[in-house]
C-alpha cells in the first residue's frame, strides 16, 4: 500500500508532512542524514570536517569552528543557493544546536 493511502483524510499539507515524518523509515533516515554529510561544496566540507575533529580532539578553538562551521552553512544556503533550507538545518540541528552528539 502506497503512503498516499495512509495518510488522513482532509489533512492540512503540514499534518500530512508530519504523519510523512512518522511513517519514515530509521534506516531511510540515517542514509539521507548521512547524504547530508556529503557531497557539500568545497568550503562547507572543509568547515564540517574541522569542526568533526575539533570535537573529536576536544579543541581549545572549537567557538572559532562552530562560527565558521555556521556561516559556512548560511552562505551555501541562503547566498549560494547550493543546499535547501532542509539540508541547512539538518546541519544545524545535528552540528550546531547539540541535536547528534552521540551520532558523531
């Protein structure tokens, strides 16, 4: 059965993308989280992969990373066009704000 079939009937489009969210697969998600990791431009996978063994070897720099790590993600996002608001999040979320401590 398709996921058009599961969702509710009348559903407003954000009820809908949350009852998406529900129905998704752990395993689907983990892949398109760590997609997200890759395949960045240049200057993003520099800055991501710093701050990565920033944390790893408990840097003494790691506000200078986490700085350069956040403008990195807003200028591919919102200057360059070259990641959605979705991807910059997800890099916000996971990098940023705390969200995938233990996934690192």
């Amino acid at each position: 059965m398709g996921l058009n079939k599961l969702k509710t009937p009348g559903a407003s489009t954000e009820e809908m993308q949350v009852e998406d969210a529900v129905q998704r697969n752990p395993a689907e998600e983990e892949l398109r989280g760590k997609s997200y990791e890759h395949g960045l431009p240049e200057y993003l996978q520099q800055d991501l992969d710093a701050f990565k063994e920033g944390l790893k070897n408990g840097s003494s720099l790691m506000d200078c990373l986490w700085g350069e790590l956040y403008g990195s993600i807003n200028v591919a996002e919102i200057n360059d066009g070259i990641i959605t608001p979705e991807h910059a999040d997800y890099l916000r979320q996971k990098f940023l704000w705390g969200g995938g401590k233990n996934s690192l």
